[in-house]
C-alpha cells in the first residue's frame, strides 16, 4: 500500500482517464456512487437528513453528484455552494445542470448573505476543496468552515476535509474537523499526521477504480507498512535449527530504579526469536534480572547504573542499547566505546539518544544501518525542535540519508526513514500502548530480529509493524486502558502467528 501526493494522486485520475477510458464526469460518478454506498453500508441513511456544502472545484462536483444520489434514495438534502465569481470547472458545471433538474433546494452562497442555521439533527457532507488546496484558506471560505466547525454536526469530508493541506502539516491554519474522511483510492501524507488528527477523524479509503498499472509508473511519496508487507517479511525456521542459528544478542540495559525496562527490552527481545540473549547491566540489577528472566544471561558492570569497560563483543550479532540506563557520565563514556568498538547494526533508543543529542560528533560514527528509534521529545533533543510534523519527518530523512541510519520516529503512525531515502509510515498499533514500558519493548524486538538473522531494513519494517499489531492483540484481551508493556511482550508470539497464515 502507497501513500501519495496530492499531484500524484490528480496524476492518477488522468493515467485512468487515458487508459480505461472513461470520461472524467463518469469517473466523478464513481466516485460519488461509492461514497452513498458506503454511507448506505453504514446505516448512516436511515432516517437523516443533508446539508452539503461544495465548493465550485471537482471535490464540490462529487458533492453535487453525492445530493442528486442522496435525493434518489429518498433522503432530504440541501446543497450550498460557495460564490466567488467563478464559474466551476467543466465537470462542476455538469453535475450542477443534473441537480437542478430535480427537486433539491440548492443555496448560492453569495458575498455579504449570512450563512445557513444549521439544524443540529442534520449531517453535514463537507465537499468544499477536497485536495485542491495547497495554500491556506482565507475570506469567506475560512468563515464557512469555522461556521460549519462551531455548527457542531457531524461531518463527513469528501476525499480531504477540506482547508487540510494533503501533503504536509496544516496548523494553524483552519480546516474542517470532520468525525469520517471518505478519501479516494489511497491515503494522502496528511491522514497519517498527527497534528491532524483532530481534523480527519475516522478515516475510510474508497476504492473508485482507479487504474491499478500507474503505480508501476511511479515512486510514491511514501510507502505503507502493513500486514500484508509485514508477513512477506517473515522467515521460517528450519526444523533442524538450533539456538546458534538464531544469534547471540546483547543488551546495555537498566539503573538502580529502573530494571523494570532492561526487563521488558529483555523479554520482548527473546520473544521475538533471538536464540542467546546476554545483558550487561549494573549489579543491583542482577538478582532482579536472574529471579524476574532466568532464560537471559547477565554481565555486570557498575553498581547503581552501567560503567566502566565494555566486554569482549565478539560473540554478539548486534547490541541494543538504552532503556532505563540514564545519562550518568560512565554510562555515556560505555556508549561511546560501544560505537567505537562495534563495527555492525545497533539498536539505540531513549537514554542512549538522549546522550547521543550531548554529543552530536558521535552521530557519525554509528554503525551504517543502526536503528534508532525516538519519540518526538527525543528527536527533538538530537534534530532540534521543528515547526510542524511535517518538517520533523524532513530532518528524519535528511539524518538517516545523512549517517546512514534507520529512524524509526515512534507515534501511533510511527514513521520509519531508510539511508536510501524511502520512508514508511506504519499502520499498526492503537492508543492502548500509549503507556510507560512500549517503547522498551520495540527496542528488545529490534535486537530480537536484527539477532535472528533479518536485515536491518526488515527488522524495523517488520519489528515496527509487529509491535503495533502485538499492542492490537493485547487491547482486545485487556482493553484500551488497561494494556501494559507486559501485555504486549506477552503477545508477540500470537502477532507472529497472525503474519504467519
């Protein structure tokens, strides 16, 4: 699954325009129709009634197109379009002469004429820019929307609610907030950002057709990890195996305090299949480690957190390093000698980025195709701070193009950006892992499958996507609230055998 630009996605429609054929208008159509049967899948027909609201661009035609199919299926709708001097486009125009054929009160939104009372039992269908928009929206269009905003209704947005950029950030600029975002064929890098959220809602991906050959014409704006990318990542275990196949693993992990996440970083890391597992931790950490995981080895350096020399690396595959370890003097100086001294991927999350960000030189000399995986604080403390979401995916990429690591920017859709250039964002997951402890986890599964034998590269696309699912899998037993770190570590092993059918 892709993510595409809002050119990409108006290159689409001509690709299928040129080779279905089909005429624009018909397509419009299709888009419109599959709009009202999934409203009509939804129940959200019966017994409602429609305002709707377009603008004068191919987004207002779907609207247009959407009240003539509502008017058919019986349900009361008033349309209100947007003046502004313009005529429309072609399309527009068009779908304006077929609703005017019928009984369906039509409003021109005339400079200087309030705007409508909204009834409050009425849905509003916002097809007013769509993905038209790439500046922000100002004069009597930013006034309709903070009109239709303060209405209160629920409001379903066609393809983009619209004042929403479609590929970058929008605060502060306003936008419709809409409860569902029926969007065309694929997601917009907008859906997937956070700082919109509150203006997309629920988002549902309307299959209209498109033809499917112009994506082998194209390197999309982003790629999507999910479950179908996932499981082709999979490798199978051979039956003759044995633990050596499936490396050794080292994790720099703990403090006095905080031996809760070298557990979890632990435990998560053998669950997803590392065949050795050592842990070089502090000593008051050591009956905590041997009691709480007897299938892990321990190495003790330091007593309250981790300092010292490091041990000989050569019998581990990879090294994770970071949770709960703090950013003691001796603890950063063990880091250092830790990527001076190992020349393969790393794992590098929390306390281990946060001495990383007081000590930029060391970004260099990372290990290529190291993972590292901060959330947005974190990120902010080894990038500096970003206006908006939007460039704060940018400085990922740059870094990971720039030092040739994997940044793995965590979030509900964590956003992953290879040394190559491609980035990902991932689909899995839910806000039950919103909790202390989930991010230790990721870290022990990265180290898990970076140990058992996948590449960097798959063991970020995979081990994000199998954290996220494994989180999916723990709210349905526990709930929204209730998951802990735990819960997730515990099933890893039914994600695994969901991508594995």
């Amino acid at each position: 699954m892709v993510v595409l630009s809002a050119g990409q996605v108006r290159a689409w429609d001509q690709y299928t325009l040129q080779h279905e054929p089909v005429s624009s208008v018909d397509l419009m159509e299709r888009a419109a129709k599959r709009c009202v049967d999934w409203m009509e899948n939804q129940k959200i027909l019966q017994q409602q009634q429609f305002y709707i609201f377009c603008g004068k661009g191919n987004n207002g035609g779907d609207g247009l197109a959407i009240a003539r199919m509502l008017h058919e299926k019986g349900r009361p709708v008033d349309v209100f379009i947007l003046e502004f001097g313009q005529l429309g486009t072609v399309e527009f125009q068009q779908n304006l002469q077929l609703l005017h054929n019928l009984p369906v009160n039509i409003h021109f939104l005339q400079p200087g004429i309030p705007l409508p009372v909204i009834p409050e039992t009425y849905i509003v269908i916002d097809a007013l820019l769509g993905t038209g928009t790439n500046r922000a929206v100002e004069g009597r269009m930013a006034e309709l929307i903070q009109h239709i905003n303060e209405s209160g209704n629920p409001v379903i947005s066609i393809d983009l609610p619209s004042g929403l950029f479609a590929d970058r950030s929008t605060l502060p600029y306003p936008a419709i907030k809409a409860i569902i975002t029926l969007s065309f064929q694929c997601y917009k890098p907008a859906l997937l950002l956070a700082e919109n959220a509150p203006y997309f809602g629920n988002i549902e991906l309307i299959d209209i057709g498109l033809d499917p050959h112009f994506l082998t014409t194209i390197q999309p704006a982003y790629d999507l990890v999910d479950q179908t990318l996932a499981a082709s990542i999979i490798i199978t275990r051979k039956s003759f195996a044995h633990k050596g196949n499936f490396g050794h693993a080292l994790l720099l992990v703990g403090a006095a305090g905080k031996m809760g996440a070298a557990l979890l970083a632990a435990k998560a890391a053998l669950r997803s299949g590392t065949g050795l597992l050592s842990c070089l931790i502090p000593e008051k950490g050591l009956i905590v480690l041997q009691t709480a995981l007897p299938e892990a080895m321990a190495i003790t350096k330091g007593n309250d957190f981790l300092a010292g020399d490091l041990p000989d690396l050569s019998p581990y595959k990879t090294i994770g390093c970071g949770p709960g370890i703090g950013t003691a003097q001796q603890t950063s100086a063990l880091l250092e000698q830790l990527i001076q001294n190992f020349n393969r991927p790393i794992v590098l999350d929390a306390d281990a980025i946060n001495i990383l960000a007081m000590h930029s030189g060391w970004l260099g000399k990372i290990p290529p195709f190291s993972i590292l995986t901060p959330h947005p604080k974190e990120f902010e403390r080894l990038a500096g701070a970003s206006v908006n979401e939007s460039e704060r995916l940018g400085k990922a990429m740059e870094l990971a193009r720039k030092h040739q690591l994997i940044i793995v920017l965590k979030g509900h859709r964590s956003f992953i950006a290879m040394p190559g250039g491609k980035a990902y964002f991932n689909l899995s997951g839910n806000a039950s892992m919103a909790k202390g402890g989930s991010g230790d986890v990721l870290t022990g599964i990265l180290t898990g499958l970076l140990a058992r034998g996948y590449t960097p590269d798959q063991s970020a696309l995979l081990g994000v996507y199998l954290h996220g699912l494994s989180g999916e899998l723990a709210s349905i037993q526990w709930g929204m609230e209730s998951v802990l770190a735990t819960d997730i570590i515990d099933n890893i092993g039914k994600a695994f055998i969901q991508l594995s059918l």
